[in-house]
C-alpha cells in the first residue's frame, strides 16, 4: 500500500520512517532546501563563493534603484527566509522556493552566458516541487488554534 493511499484509509499522515523510500527522499530533500538557501543566502553578503551582482541581469540592475550588490543583499535575506520557512512549513514554502527559483530562471534566461546555470535552477525547481508534493503527505498541516483540528482541503 502506497503512503498516500495509507493516509487516506486511515485520516492520519503516512509513518516516518527513514525506510520507507518516499519519507527518505523528503527528508534529503527537506533539508537541503533548508540549508542551501540559508547558505546561499548568507554569501550574498560575502560573495566568497562567486561574485554574485555578476548574476544580475542588466535589465534588472537598470529597474533597481540600489546598486547591484544592494540588489544582492535583498536578495540574500529573501534566500535566508525561504530556508528558514521551509524548515518551518515545507508543505507552503517549497512553493515559495518553486516561484523564487522561476524569478531566478527568468533573470538567467534574459542575461546570455548564463543558460547553463538557469538549466540547474530548473532542476532545483523541479527538486522543490517535488518536496511540496512530499510535504503534503509527510508535514503535518496548519492547525486552528482555537479548534485543534487540521485545516486539510479534501482530495
């Protein structure tokens, strides 16, 4: 029986454990989208890793009214956020990481030289989906305070 399937016969999230294939590949998935982010994040204010403003398409360095390395740390705290949301509640966050990463294609997309690393972005975009979709099984959902019930659309 398919853990989605064991969540519908018996109204409760699949079991977790790191046996069953699925739960293993969201928890890989989990965490990488917490730490990637909050790491890529934090080097926007160091650029040790590559010189990010170099990143920013000139259409974009053009509509920004802060320079391209303010841009960049903007950009590092939104990135922060997002690993941190995504620790929180990756069932609504890696759809937050999903559209952040199709601003980040667009962007690629629209500065030549760069299309090998928007192919990347696409995958990690895929990579993302795919944890929301886990999420939905394996992170519990928003509970009403005043009700201790589960706000779960039906399916």
């Amino acid at each position: 029986m398919s853990t989605t399937s064991a969540r519908a016969a018996t109204g409760r999230p699949a079991a977790r454990s790191l046996r069953d294939p699925a739960y293993g590949a969201y928890r890989i998935l989990h965490v990488g989208f917490v730490v990637l982010p909050l790491l890529m994040g934090l080097d926007k204010f160091t650029n040790a890793l590559t010189d990010w403003p170099d990143y920013l398409a000139p259409w974009i360095v053009e509509l920004s009214p802060f320079s391209a390395q303010t841009a960049m740390y903007a950009v590092g705290v939104i990135e922060i956020l997002a690993g941190l949301a995504v620790a929180v509640k990756p069932r609504y966050a890696a759809y937050v990481v999903a559209l952040w990463l199709t601003g980040i294609i667009v962007n690629l997309l629209t500065y030549s030289g760069f299309y090998d690393v928007a192919l990347r972005d696409f995958g990690l975009l895929i990579a993302a989906l795919a944890l929301a979709r886990l999420a939905a099984v394996y992170d519990r959902p928003h509970r009403h305070a005043d009700s201790g019930t589960d706000t779960v659309r039906a399916r």
